[in-house]
C-alpha cells in the first residue's frame, strides 16, 4: 500500500465481526516504517471524511483490495 490509493475493504470481514468496515472505501494517507530494516508497522486512512490513525498495515492491506493506485 502507499499513499493516495483508494481500497475497498472486503465484504469478508462480516465473518471477522467487522460489519461496519465491509465494503466501505478509504484512501491510503501514511504509511510508517520504523527500524533499521525499514519494517511497516502502521497506516493512517481516510475514510467516511475522517482520518484515521495508527491501524496495522497488514491487517488493512490483508483485509481491502485496491480500487485505483496513485500516479
């Protein structure tokens, strides 16, 4: 993931409990490495005209699927 991707969560994550983020899009605005080996640990997303900060980059990335990438 990186910055200015729009994603869409996938409608999978009712089974996960998750039903207020199935199928609701977001757009990628940071992505934070920490350590020496440069490791992504957190993402902050845009969704519903709010920012939301310091979700885990895998658990976002493994659960939405890209609509469009950024330039």
């Amino acid at each position: 993931m990186k910055p200015g991707e729009l994603r869409r969560f996938r409608d999978s994550l009712i089974a996960l409990g998750v039903t207020h983020l199935e199928g609701s899009t977001f757009m990628v605005l940071k992505v934070d490495m920490a350590g020496r080996n440069r490791v992504t640990h957190t993402v902050d997303i845009l969704r519903d005209g709010k920012r939301v900060e310091s979700w885990g980059y895998h658990w976002v990335k493994d659960s939405s699927e890209v609509i469009s990438e950024a330039g």
